[in-house]
C-alpha cells in the first residue's frame, strides 16, 4: 500500500462476526464497507464440538474465505496490530494503515493457555485435549473413542468461552458413545464446571442434569482446573471446600479464552471489561469513541459470547451506525444467546436466554429447551447450510 485508504465502515475480523455485519451493511445500502482479515480459509466453528464428537470432519466446516467475502465488500487479507481512534486510523501487519468513518472492532477471542499452567502441555503431548482450537478437535474424538475404562474428566472454564455450554457436547457424544460400546460402566466421567450450572436456563439446565446422572456423570460445580500435571495425569483443583487433586486417564478442556492484547494497548478496553472491547451492552457502540463499534466474541457484552447472540447483535449495529449519523433512535440487544447441547448421538436441546437468564425461544411450539431429534438434525446439518447461505449473507433482522 502506498498511502492512507478510508472506507465508510472498516470490520476487524472476517469471522461470524464481521461477515455478517459486512453483508448486512451492504444490503442496508452501504457502499463502501471493508473487511481486514488474515486468514485465507474460513471455519463454521460450531461443527468443532461435532469433529470432537466423531460426527464431523475438519473439511465439513471449512471455505475459502474469499467464498464467504460478502460481494461488493473490499477484503484486505492483513491483520490489525493497533488502532488509535483518535485519528480513526488502524495500523496492519503489513506496515500499511487504513482510516474509517466508523469502526467495527470483531477479532473474536483467542485460548489462554497461561491461564491453565500445564493444560497446553498436556494438550500437545496427547493426554488431553479440546475443541476449542481446530488442530486439536480430530484429536479430542481420537483420545475420547479410545477410551475403555479408567477415568474421563471433563472441565470447562467460564472465562469468556465462546458459547461454553457446546463444551458439553463432546461429553454426551462419548458418554453415548461409551454406552453403545459397552464400556460406559468401566469409565468415571467427572465434569468439572467453574461456573454453577450446565447452561444459563434453568429448565434446560434441569434436562442436562438428568442426562448427565443417566451416564452417571459426577457434576462438581464451582470447581476450577489450577494445574494440570500431563504427565502424571492429575489436575490440581480449586473447589469450594479448598484444594482438591483428581487423577485422569482422558482429560477434555473447554479452556479459559481472552481478548487479543492489542485491544488493550490501542486504549479499546477499561478495567471493567477485562482486556476485552468495553461497548456499550446495549447499544454496542464504544464507550469513548462513538465512532468504534464491537460485537462478537471480542466484546464485553454482559451475555454469553455465541453465534447466536450474533443474529441478534449484527442488525443492531448495523442500525446503529446509521443512526449515529442521521440521529435516529439506537436499538437494543438485549443479551440473547444460545447453547445447543446434545444429550446423545441423536439428540440436542437449544437453550435460548436473554441477559438475564429468562427464556427467549425463538419458537414457542415445540419446546426447544427439551431435548430431540429433530433439533440435532438441524444442528448438525442444516445450520451449517443457514449459516454460509443466510447468516453470512447478511440475512439477518
Ligand atoms: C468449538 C466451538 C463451538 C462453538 N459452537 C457454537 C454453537 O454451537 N452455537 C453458537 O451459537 N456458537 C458456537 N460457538 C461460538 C461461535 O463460533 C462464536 O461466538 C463466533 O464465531 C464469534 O464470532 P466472532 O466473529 O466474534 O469471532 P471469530 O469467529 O473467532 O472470528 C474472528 C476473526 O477475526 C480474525 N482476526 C483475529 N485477529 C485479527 C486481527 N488482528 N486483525 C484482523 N482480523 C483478526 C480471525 O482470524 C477470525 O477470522 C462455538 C465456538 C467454538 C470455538
């Protein structure tokens, strides 16, 4: 690049996130939106929970990013190193820098290993594993399956997990699994939760309890992984009666997720928000700089961070900024998300909730907090067709 390029709207991140807000910008009639994104291939992540599970494969859920590129839309394939909303300029990796009228700031969030001491190791040397990173996800189904007897540990974190209750779906993909194999007597299966329940609904969170002890899984609430010792294979403990040790011969992680540093360092975040993007909750505009927007898994939106909350989130802020500029009214999100959580290999429930953990279906009849049939079938299958067709298309209201 030889100068400064300005676009009307700039999107950091071509993820769920940024996608979808580009396209949506474009077909409200914005003409002049850009998309800074390094990756040159793009990953419909839910179905990593399914690859974990043995119901899916890496190829199933990944494109070339310049199939999902909305058209019309300018991709820079570059990464963001800082942006000062002073100049509402950003700065790229390759040395170049772009300025906006307004910003959309969706980087999503990234694993933090430092958090676990001991868990990456583990990890890479095979006696654990998690979904949460695509490299690792083929090798979650391979440690799982494997499995005939000894111990299964399942934890997962509720440090800014994306959609976390999905770390549940490996657990019952191989507790069925087991169960089917004849081997479910010989495995103990512990899941380890840091945060007191399965899923933010109280009458789902009922129904994964029930299955859970149908599998005879010990649930232990409130309880956090401080150490993992993978050679040894035992987890050093934080529970609510003190320090405790567990011995594993399989471990599962759902691991504790942050912001990318340089939000922090570009002045983006504030104490509150925990290095991540501190917006407005409700009108995901900036909290200092009304001309910087966040959504996704890279902001600090006071609701479970999913795909889902981003059907919800991306015609808000698409709205928003134009409504910024005419002074219209702003629209609200109101905390929605969801956790689709299977219960077996042929069932799934879908937990949908507001901020303040009261239900919000998005159909009445039939419960979709109950698990079924039908529901995995569309998790599984026809979700991944909405999401490249419709949700990445900017068909979203
Ligand atoms: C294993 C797993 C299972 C899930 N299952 C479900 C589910 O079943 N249902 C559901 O609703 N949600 C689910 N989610 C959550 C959902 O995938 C996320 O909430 C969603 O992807 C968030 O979108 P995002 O755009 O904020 O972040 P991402 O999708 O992570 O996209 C961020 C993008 O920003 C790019 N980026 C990063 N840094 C920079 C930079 N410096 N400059 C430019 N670009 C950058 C990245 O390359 C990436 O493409 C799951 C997530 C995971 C990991």
């Amino acid at each position: 690049m030889t100068g400064p390029h300005h676009h009307d709207v700039l999107v950091i991140g071509g993820g769920n996130a940024g996608i979808s807000l580009a396209a949506k910008l474009r077909r409200d009639g914005c003409r002049d939106v850009a998309v800074v994104e390094p990756k040159d291939v793009h990953e419909y992540r839910p179905l990593l929970s399914y690859v974990a599970g043995g119901m899916a494969t890496l190829d199933d859920l990944r494109r070339p990013q310049a199939e999902a590129m909305p058209p019309g839309v300018r991709w820079y394939q570059d990464a963001v190193t800082a942006v000062d909303p002073a100049r509402s300029a950003v700065r790229l990796a390759s040395g170049g820098e772009l300025t906006y009228t307004d910003l959309a700031v969706c980087p999503g969030s990234q694993v933090d290993w430092d958090a676990v001491p001991g868990a990456q190791d583990a990890v890479r040397a095979g006696s654990a594993s998690t979904s949460y990173l695509p490299e690792h996800a083929p090798a979650t189904w391979d440690l799982l399956s494997s499995l005939t007897s000894g111990t299964a540990v399942f934890a997962i974190s509720d440090r800014h997990v994306p959609c976390a209750p999905v770390g549940l779906k490996p657990l019952f993909l191989a507790a069925d699994h087991w169960r089917r194999t004849g081997v479910l007597d010989a495995i103990t299966i512990e899941l380890l939760l840091e945060g007191d329940r399965l899923v933010d609904l109280p009458e789902s969170d009922r129904e994964l309890r029930a299955a859970a002890e149908e599998y005879g899984v010990r649930v232990r609430t409130s309880t956090a992984v401080e150490h993992v010792d993978g050679p040894a294979r035992r987890l050093r403990l934080r529970t609510p009666q003190g320090p405790d040790e567990l011995a594993y011969d399989a471990l599962y992680v759902a691991p504790p997720h942050r912001a990318p540093q340089w939000l922090a360092s570009s002045g983006l975040t504030s104490p509150a928000s925990d290095g991540f993007l501190a917006v407005d909750p409700q009108t995901l505009q900036h909290r200092d700089h009304p001309h910087v927007w966040g959504l996704g898994d890279a902001a600090e939106v006071d609701a479970l961070p999913s795909g889902g909350a981003l059907r919800k989130q991306v015609p808000v802020v698409a709205h928003n900024i134009a409504a910024r500029r005419t002074g219209a009214t702003m629209r609200h999100y109101d905390g929605y998300s969801v956790g689709p959580v299977t219960t077996s290999r042929s069932r799934l429930l879908l937990a949908e909730f507001d901020r303040g953990g009261r239900p919000e279906p998005t159909v009445r009849v039939p419960d979709l907090a109950r698990p079924r049939r039908s529901l995995l079938v569309f998790d599984r299958y026809l979700e991944p067709q909405i999401y490249w067709r419709r949700l990445l298309r900017g068909h979203v209201s």
